[in-house]
C-alpha cells in the first residue's frame, strides 16, 4: 500500500502541472514503453526506446513497430519537444538530469516487484495519460489471468530460477511474487547468501521441484550462459520450465502470462 500511495501521490503533482493530457509523450526505458504502448493513444506517442520493438525484449514488440524510436541521447528528446518524458530505474540518468535542468516535465517509474506494484503503476501511468479507463481493464484482465491459475490450497513444491551466471529470483523481486503466485516456495530466497547468486553445487544438492530457466531465445552465447547446460545441472530430476525473460523483466499485466507458465507445470 506504502508503494501505491507514493507513487499515486508523484502522478497527481506531476499531473497538476498541466490541465489536459500530455499530447506528445517520450519515454527512455523499457518498461515505460510498454506501458506507453498499451495505455496511450498512438498520437500521443512522440518516440520509445529501440527496446521496445525487440520480440525478445518486449511483449508489445508488434505495436512498437512504425513509431520513433531513441537511444536515450538527450539531443535526441530535446529536439522532439516532448510535453511529458517517461522514465525508469537506471535509464539515460544524464539524459534525466539535463531534461529537468531545462525545465521538462519527467516522471520516473521505479521498479515494482509485487503484483499490487503493478496494478498500482498501470493505474497511475494510465491516469497521467489521460485514459484511466484503459488502465482499469489491463488490470482486470491481469487480474482475471491470475485467478484462473491460482494455486489449491495445500503442500506447496519448491521452485528455483537459474540464469547465466548462476543469479536467481530474490525475495522482493518480481520473479519471486510470480513464483508464489503460481503456488510455489522460492528455494533460492533460502539459499542465497545476499548476492543474489547461487552455487550450482549448493542448487544441485536442493534438488528443487521446479528448475526455472530463460528462454532459450534469450541466451546469447556466452561464459556465463555455458553454465545451464553443465552436466550436473542436467542430471538435476527437476521439472523444467522456460520462461521468456520479457515477462517478468518489467513489472507489467504480462506477469500474469509467466504465472500461467508456472502454475502449467504445478499442475503436471
């Protein structure tokens, strides 16, 4: 609730700044764009990131297409002339700083890893564009997504995400709240030491239930990635599961979509 007040609470300042919707809208990060694509008119979108129309990035890959895009360079939002820029955790800091010193209005989306985060963002995003009816249905839909794989009531399995590198779903992020929802414990919440990061020898030893890997789309050959297809790893009695990484890098409605994957293999 803290989270959604605070946020609802920067949109309503933000949005006495003006009294009509913003008509020209930038954003320079990922997440925002997707929320910009599914919330806003086509004509209020001024430009998103080149990220957007990634199909391994991005779940609104196919309605990216045809619209300006940037690279977070500020000559390159300036000269758009935007009367609203959306940004996020860690995205074009220097390009933020230069639009605010200008006198531009920016609003940035923190990171949310709950599902309440999320419906409270959609909710906000969705009122500083003026289409607060939009934003209602995309969390009805989230929603309904979500209540159709809920998990029984009883014992619950284990699960444990493994990514190149050997990092794992911590408790707090989105990857967690989709773990739990779909009816699982995260093992890697017991067993990481704070890094964030998992010796395979210590998950081989834990046998989880559930292994939960990236899409096979999404690894890029690399040291890190060679550690997923380790033998010991492979001997593992695990269920798997593959999870495109653009479900849950964003905390959006499409979360519902990596529950429902989850809660598939719950069910087997």
């Amino acid at each position: 609730m803290r989270f959604a007040a605070a946020l609802a609470a920067a949109v309503t300042v933000s949005s006495a700044c003006v009294a009509a919707p913003p008509a020209r809208v930038a954003s320079l990060h990922l997440c925002a764009d997707q929320l910009l694509l599914a919330l806003a008119d086509r004509d209020q979108i001024a430009s998103i990131t080149f990220l957007a129309a990634e199909p391994t990035a991005s779940v609104m890959a196919e309605a990216a297409r045809g619209l300006p895009v940037n690279r977070g360079k500020a000559e390159e939002i300036v000269s758009l002339r935007p009367d609203l820029v959306l940004a996020g955790p860690f995205s074009a800091r220097s390009t933020v700083a230069l639009l605010r010193g200008l006198g531009g209005r920016v609003v940035d989306l923190p990171y949310v890893g709950s599902f309440e985060g999320i419906r409270a963002q959609i909710a906000a995003v969705a009122e500083l564009l003026g289409h607060p009816e939009r934003g209602a249905r995309l969390i009805a839909q989230m929603d309904s997504r979500l209540a159709a794989v809920a998990p029984p009531r009883g014992a619950r399995l284990t699960a444990a995400a493994y990514q190149p590198g050997g990092f794992t779903a911590r408790a707090g992020s989105l990857e967690d709240a989709a773990i739990a929802a779909a009816g699982f414990d995260n093992l890697a919440t017991r067993l990481d030491s704070g890094s964030g990061r998992v010796a395979l020898e210590t998950l081989a030893a834990s046998a989880p239930d559930l292994l939960i890997l990236g899409g096979e789309a999404d690894h890029l050959p690399s040291q890190q990635a060679r550690l997923l297809a380790h033998p010991a790893l492979r001997a593992l009695p695990s269920a798997r599961v593959y999870v495109p990484a653009r479900l849950w890098t964003c905390g959006g409605w499409f979360a519902a979509d990596a529950v429902a994957l989850l809660a598939a293999q719950r069910a087997r």
